[in-house]
C-alpha cells in the first residue's frame, strides 16, 4: 500500500510540475492550465495522506493567488461558500443533540426499529438516510442523522480507524442521503438548475412527479447492490448490537424524561426542519442551519465549550479549501475544456455518447460540487447532443442524476464531509468502497438508458 501511495504521489507532483512548464494548450487559458496543475497537486495530496488534509487545503488556497489564478481577494471570499456555513451550523446543532442527550434518544429509536442484527441496523440507516433525502435536501438529512449515527458507535464502544462497522455506519448515512437525494427536487439543487437550464434553452420542462417518474430506477437499484454488498461481502467484527441496546436503554433510564434543554432543543429542531422542507426556496438552507445554530446558544442548549469539544474544524477548513480549488477549474474555463476535448473530439454513437457523458459526470463531481458539474457539462452536452438530434430531456437526466452521486472523498458533497468528520474512516476507506459505488452507479444508469427510459418514451 505504502507503494502505491508513493506511486500516486509522485506522480501527481511530476504532473504539476509538467503543467506549469509546458506551453498553454490550445483552447485552454493560462490560469486555466495552471488551475489544472494545482487541482492535481492538491487531489493527489489528498489521496496519499502526505499531510494533515486540512493543511493541503490551505496549500492549495495559497497556490491560487501565488500563481496567478486567482486574485487573493477572490479566493479567500470564495473560503466563505454557503456549503461551509450549512456544514457549520449541522455540526453545531449535532452537538446540541449529542450533549442534551436526545440525539440518544433518536438513537435508540432507530435501533428498536431495525436494529436486531448489526447488518439489519446498516440497511437500516441506509434506507432511514434515502427516504428523509426525498423530502429535504440530502445536506439536512446527513446533518440530523450524524448525532445518531455517533450515538450508536459510541455505545458499541467502536474504535475510530480500525472499525470496520463504524466506518460503514458513518459511510450508510452519507450514501444513503446522496443515493436518495438524486429522487425528488428536494434532494438536491442540482436537480432544479437542470431543469431550470433546460427550460432556458429548449422552453421544455420535467414536473415533480415526471422527474421521479424517471429517477426512481437508479436509486432503488443502488440502494438494493449496497443493501447486497453489507449482506454477503463486508466485514463486520461484531456479532450483535445488544451492548448498543442495552447502553443507551441505561443511559435513558438514567435521564428519565425529557428535560427541558431538550424540549427547547425539539422546539428548534422542528423550526428547523419546516424551514427546509417548506421555505428553502425563500430561505436557503445554509442559513436556516445557521440560524439553528444561533438559536442553540440564545436558548443556552449548549455552551461554548462544549461546542468547541465536539466539532471537527479541520473538516470545515479541508472543505472550504476544496470549494476554492474546484471553483478555480470552473471560473478559468478548466471544467469547459476538458468537456470540449472529451466530447467534441470523439466519434461515438449516440449510445456510446450518453454513456460516456455520465461517466464523466460522475467522475468530475467527486472533484467538482455537482451544482458546478451540472453547469459546466449540462449546456456543452446539449450543444453537442443536437448535432445528434436528441431529446433534451435525455441529456438533461443523464447529466442530473449521475451528478448528484459521488461517493469517493469527503470534499464530493456535504454528507460526505459530515460523515467524515466523525473521525472513524481514511479517505482511502471511502476511496475503496465509493469506487465500487461509482461503477455500479454508471452500470445501473445504463440500464436504465437502455431499458426503462424508452418505455417512457426517452428513445434515442
């Protein structure tokens, strides 16, 4: 493993260095090249571990402005992104779950619920994530199931790094939100900018109920291969869950009814969580988790300290420097450019140009937030798709759905930062499973482009 990781690292830096030498490509800007070069530096740091994933980020912030990509102002504004702020906020509020002793509670419900063995607890919170994600967006769910999920691992006593059940705790939660997220509008913006962008260039649109019409294959189909794969192939070192049901069963005894921290605290959460299923088009969602978090100290919930405890800031400052470092490849054209050099320069069937369309989707928003990949890749794949004269609602859902699931690093979308900042799994854990993920995804899309879209009528 260590030679591989030297392998990547090595790599990733003669890449750079090769970059920054070599004349400008053609079609390509100056700072769009060098944005490339920095994007590679930064992933491959990531992926190898050279130094605290916090610290690479801020490398990679600092790349910016020292080489001419990015102007210092832009880039350290850009450290400000709504994404962060909602992540804060979640963190925040998990904490006033975790230290009033309801978010225990809710952990005991859902073990009641579907915890009698450790792998019907998995499939559990799995589902539990992908349902809630069809009502609000996939960044709200991870961030009211993590206190949960932590409770759980806690009260099994789980070893952060070397459990192998508590890195498929966290990593159910955040896949099960994203996987369920890609249903409905509400999991996720990027639906809605799709179609917003189809109605702009083609005056088409796709209803609520249309759009879930044509999404829920791919969702259940995923859900149904992970549910398959935490049955028959991954390793769970325990053999039941009773210690998790008889910790938290003690610990509540030992509360006894609610206090009044938490009636304060379920008082806010529900204005919370009406915010985001019902106001998030008047108030975004980042600023609702904001203002939650606001609320909790106002209320005197939680104090300071606790919250000082209990958050992982190096996940905050890993992320926001990732957003500055994706916006770079999109804000120099880096992001158009290679779409244009993939699709324009091949000679593929209309078959072929779908498949590969969503492929590259897939892989890009592990990098890229999928808001941005659908911006980018949506409008060049439907230049290119009327030279093959297809329905725009085609290429609309090949390049939404796909989107909307990365799996691979924490950076990909918000679930996947909160999962990981609980501690319990490397990069290289969500790397190895999320890959596996990322191709049964891009193999169940295709499925679904070859045999259920032309019996609605999405012929190509």
């Amino acid at each position: 493993m260590h030679y591989i990781k030297n392998i990547i690292k090595y790599t990733g830096i003669i890449i750079f260095i090769l970059l920054l030498a070599l004349p400008t490509f053609e079609g390509l800007s100056p700072e769009g090249q060098r944005a490339l070069a920095v994007f590679v530096l930064i992933m491959t740091f990531w992926l190898t571990n050279i130094m605290p994933l916090a610290i690479t980020s801020l490398l990679g912030m600092a790349l910016m402005p020292l080489l001419n990509i990015m102007s210092v102002d832009n880039t350290f504004a850009l450290f400000g992104n709504k994404a962060i702020f909602f992540i804060l906020g979640a963190l925040i509020i998990s904490a006033a779950l975790y230290y009033t002793g309801l978010g225990s509670r809710m952990a005991f419900s859902l073990i009641k619920v579907f915890g009698n063995t450790p792998r019907k607890l998995l499939a559990g919170t799995l589902l539990t994530a992908a349902l809630m994600s069809c009502l609000m967006p996939e960044h709200a769910v991870a961030a009211l199931l993590f206190p949960i999920v932590m409770e759980i691992a806690l009260s099994l006593e789980l070893k952060p790094l070397e459990s192998s059940y508590g890195k498929l705790l966290f990593l159910s939660m955040a896949w099960g939100a994203i996987i369920g997220g890609i249903t409905t509008y509400l999991g996720g913006s990027r639906n809605l900018l799709a179609v917003s962008i189809l109605e702009q260039q083609y005056n088409m649109s796709i209803g609520f109920f249309e759009w879930i019409k044509y999404s829920w294959p791919i969702p259940t189909l995923m859900l149904l291969f992970f549910i398959f794969l935490i049955w028959k192939y991954f390793k769970i070192e325990l053999d039941n869950i009773d210690k998790a049901y008889q910790v938290l069963e003690e610990k509540l005894a030992e509360k006894g009814s609610l206090s009044f921290d938490e009636k304060k605290l379920i008082a806010t959460l529900a204005l919370i969580i009406f915010s985001w299923l019902f106001l998030a088009q008047i108030i975004h969602i980042s600023v609702t988790a904001v203002i939650g978090a606001v609320l909790i100290f106002v209320l005197k919930i939680v104090a300071w300290r606790e919250i000082e405890e209990y958050v992982n800031w190096g996940i905050i400052i890993m992320y926001g420097g990732a957003i500055v470092v994706a916006t770079s490849l999109v804000e120099t054209g880096a992001t158009a450019w290679l779409s244009n050099q993939i699709f324009s320069r091949l000679d593929l069937s209309i078959f072929w140009f779908l498949a590969l369309l969503a492929l590259f989707t897939i892989l890009l928003t592990e990098g890229v937030s999928n808001v941005a990949a659908v911006a980018v890749i949506l409008p060049i794949a439907f230049s290119i798709s009327d030279i093959y004269q297809l329905n725009p609602i085609i290429i609309t859902l090949s390049v939404a759905l796909p989107g909307g699931l990365a799996f691979m690093f924490p950076m990909g979308t918000p679930p996947n930062a909160i999962a990981f900042s609980s501690g319990y799994y490397k990069i290289e854990d969500s790397v190895k499973l999320g890959i596996i993920l990322n191709i049964a995804g891009w193999f169940v899309y295709i499925l679904v482009l070859k045999f259920y879209w032309p019996l609605l009528g999405l012929t190509f």
